[in-house]
C-alpha cells in the first residue's frame, strides 16, 4: 500500500514539475511515470524494512 501511494506521489510530482518546465503532453506523462517508477521502487522497499523492522510476516 505504501508503494502505491508513493507511485501515485511520484506521477503527480513528476507531471507538475514536466509542465513547469514547458514539456508537452508525452513529455508530462513520461515524466511521471519515471517519478512514479522511482518513488514506487523507494516505497516497496520502505514497506519491506518496516514490515522487517516491526515484524510482521
């Protein structure tokens, strides 16, 4: 549940900070999904080392 939300976090970001920059509509949506790949890879393993850390199986 982490990762998703991250991933959803990380498409936003990523969307916004392409249509600041000037980039057309691919260039938005590429944007965010890098961010989204990103953030989602940082959340699954920050679900890993919490789930590790307060150790649930």
């Amino acid at each position: 549940m982490i990762a998703a939300i991250f991933a959803l976090i990380g498409f936003l970001w990523g969307y916004s900070l392409a249509r600041k920059r000037g980039g057309k509509f691919l260039d938005r949506l590429q944007y965010g999904a890098g961010f989204a790949i990103a953030l989602g890879l940082f959340g699954t393993i920050l679900g890993i080392a919490l789930a590790r850390f307060i150790g649930a199986s």
